[in-house]
C-alpha cells in the first residue's frame, strides 16, 4: 500500500525486496516438506537433461516446464549492492524470516491439518 499511496515518490525506481535470509531452491523444498509432512522425492538433473526436457514441453499448450524455467533456476536471485535499487527499507518495512511467517501459512496443508501437531483437538 506504500507504493500506491505515494506512487509519485517510487515513479520509474525498481524495488528489490528480499527477507533477511538466503535460500537455495533445495532449502526451500526442504522447508515446506518438513512443515507439511508432505514428501517428495529431490532428484538432481543435470543442466542439460532439464534444457532439453524444457525444449520439447514447452511446445504444449500448456507447459508445465520450460527452457526460461531451467534458466530462472540456474540463476541466483540475492540482494545487489545497488544504490538505485530500493529496498523494503525504503518502504518502512522490515522483512521477516520465511521460519516465522511461512510455518503459519504452510501448517494447514499437513496431512489432517494442524490438529496433528496438536493434542486435544480429537
């Protein structure tokens, strides 16, 4: 709502938000498997092998995974030293832990809900 409410301040800057921590995609499934309970096998495929799966399902109509995904993935997205580039610290904001936050959000999807991480609901 910041940006809206004085859009004329952030006309023609580029934000860059990020919460304080760095994660790897890998991290990241990890977390969300931990806290749903919902396990996935983690397979490692090599850069070439995604590429060429992009290339063929990417002329679908609708492609579940394409060679602009396997690039996105390869690529790391942390905060730049740059000083045009806005930060949440520009906005009055102060970013939170993906621990605090996303644990709310990510509980509901376990198995039986939350209700099992907790005695005396059943």
């Amino acid at each position: 709502m910041q940006i809206l409410n004085a859009y004329k301040e952030f006309e023609g800057k580029t934000f860059q938000l990020a919460g304080p921590a760095e994660y790897s995609y890998k991290e990241v499934i990890e977390f969300v498997s931990d806290v749903t309970g919902v396990k996935k096998p983690l397979i490692d495929v090599p850069p070439a092998l995604a590429v060429t799966t992009g290339r063929i399902l990417e002329q679908t109509i609708a492609p579940f995974w394409t060679t602009d995904m396997v690039a996105q993935l390869r690529e790391d997205n942390v905060l730049r030293v740059d000083e045009e580039l806005l930060t949440f610290k520009d906005l009055d904001m102060q970013p939170s832990s993906i621990d605090k936050e996303a644990f709310d959000f990510l509980h509901r999807f376990r198995p039986g809900g939350h209700f099992t991480l907790v005695k005396g609901y059943h």
